[in-house]
C-alpha cells in the first residue's frame, strides 16, 4: 500500500460517526415530513429559484447516491443544471467521454477509479451508477471539482471552492449542484474538531463576491443511522485499511424523534452547516466500482 501525503490521508479517511449539533426532538416530531414514497413537495419549494445547492453525504453507500440522483432528476425536469462531483479535475475529460459514450472502460481506465484507497467510495459502482443515470437526463451537464490526485497542501476546500467558482464562471446563467462529502457541504464556518475549519460550502460564498450567498444558496445533509458504507480509515500504527463497515444504531435524535424511515426536515437554522435533513434509517454499502 502506497505511502500517503497528509493532504491524501485527510481526502480519504472519512470517519462514519461524527459530532452534530443537536435539532430538539420536540421540533423533528412537529416538523418532520414523512417519505413514503418520492421526495416532498417541501424539499423543492425550499431549494426552488436557488442558484447553489450542496447535498452533504457519507461515501461509500448505495443510498446516497441514489437519493441525490432523485433531487437532480426533479430539478433537472425545471431547467439545465450543473451537477459537480468530487471527482478530481484531471479527469474530466475521461468524464466527458463517458457522458457521451456511455463506455465504462473509460472510466476503469482512470488512476481514480483504480485506486480505491484514495477515491475512499466515491469512485464506488452507486457513483458510477448515478453518472450512468445522468447521462439520460436533459440538459445536465456533470463536473469535477475535487483537486488533482497529486495535490500538496493543507487547503483543499478552499482549492475545491475555487474550482466551483470556475465552473460558475463559465456557465453564469445556470444553478449548480454539488454533491460531496458532507463536512464540504457546509455553508459555514468551522467543524467539530476545529472551529476555524475552512468548509468548502463557506468558501464559496467567502470568495464568490456576493454572487452566493445564503439567501440564494441551499445545504441538504444526507442523514441516518445504521447500515454499512465502503470506508478507508486510518487504523492504529497509521495504516489504512479500505473495507465493507458496519455501524449503529447511533440513536442520533434524528432517529428517536420519530420513527419514519425516511423524512424530509427544514432544520430550524443552518445545523451542521445545513438548512435541510434527509433522514434515511439504514443505508448498504457500495464496493469499488
């Protein structure tokens, strides 16, 4: 197993369970809109007209991309979208390729989607799937934002939040949606280990110069409780390891406070960096693709 920079060890080492602010479960009961079936109506009016969408997610599952894929198809049915992946921009023409081909030899062929210690689930078959999926989809256009393979710094986000300000740059006439990881997703400043943490979310509307802001800007958290997910972690001694893990029930207040499978909420401020919860109770995991 290669020897990675501190910078790489950071992009793949996503630990399952992490701290969050607390939504009062009094406030989840009032407010949580059931999911029996598709996506509410509420999700849609609360990001309808907004010119930036982040949808924060845990890699390496089967039921994340899928879910993402469902708010993009609605949206994608109003007007052309930009769909930004955390994928590095070195790819993109092999990206390019593919939407148009459909061939998924070209994508085999990346270092990215060969090397699943450092794409850490998001080169998972869900995400491949999804791009499959997107390709059927008018008027979508797919982007990578993730910086390159061989990266050296401390600044990621900020390196990702600029790469997103370049793709809206290009096209200043289109909303862009961006489904990443979702300590990127964050529309504010700081995470639980470090306050002063530089999300990406808060980057973008740091550096865009007013063109995103929180008032034409929406954050959607990915959220659950028990499953698996595909994850690279660092073990004691430093080695990573990359594998199948299994996880909860967390019992998070999102999974007490009522006892759905899945629901939409519009969290009653920006919660861990989110103005939107979606709840789902088990996710599976998604191999390498």
């Amino acid at each position: 197993m290669r020897t990675l920079i501190l910078t790489l060890m950071v992009m793949v080492i996503i630990l399952i369970p992490v701290a969050q602010a607390t939504t009062p479960s009094d406030y989840i009961k009032e407010h949580a809109v059931n999911i029996p079936d598709s996506l509410p109506p509420q999700l849609f009016s609360a990001i309808d007209g907004k010119r930036l969408v982040l949808v924060g997610e845990v890699h390496g599952t089967n039921e994340l991309p899928d879910l993402a894929l469902q708010v993009i198809t609605k949206l994608a049915e109003k007007k052309s979208l930009l769909v930004a992946l955390e994928f590095p921009t070195e790819i993109q023409a092999q990206i390019d390729q593919f939407m148009k081909t459909g061939d998924l030899n070209i994508l085999r062929e990346t270092r990215f989607f060969q090397d699943a210690e450092y794409h850490s689930g998001r080169g998972s078959v869900a995400m491949v799937n999804l791009l499959g999926s997107l390709r059927n989809l008018s008027g979508v256009s797919v982007f990578c934002f993730d910086i390159p393979f061989n990266f050296n710094g401390n600044n990621r986000d900020t390196e990702m939040a600029k790469n997103i300000l370049a793709i809206a740059a290009q096209h200043p006439d289109q909303s862009i949606l961006i489904f990443t990881g979702n300590i990127h997703s964050r529309l504010t400043l700081g995470v639980p280990w470090d306050p002063d943490f530089k999300t990406m979310g808060s980057e973008v509307l740091r550096l865009s110069a007013g063109r995103f802001t929180l008032k034409n800007s929406e954050s959607i958290y990915l959220r659950y409780d028990q499953g698996s997910a595909w994850q690279c972690i660092r073990e004691d001694g430093g080695k990573i390891v990359c594998d199948k893990r299994s996880f909860g029930p967390g019992n998070s207040v999102y999974a007490t406070a009522v006892p759905f499978d899945s629901y939409f909420l519009e969290e009653p401020g920006l919660t861990d960096g989110h103005h939107i919860t979606l709840f789902l109770r088990t996710v599976s995991a998604s191999q390498p693709f």
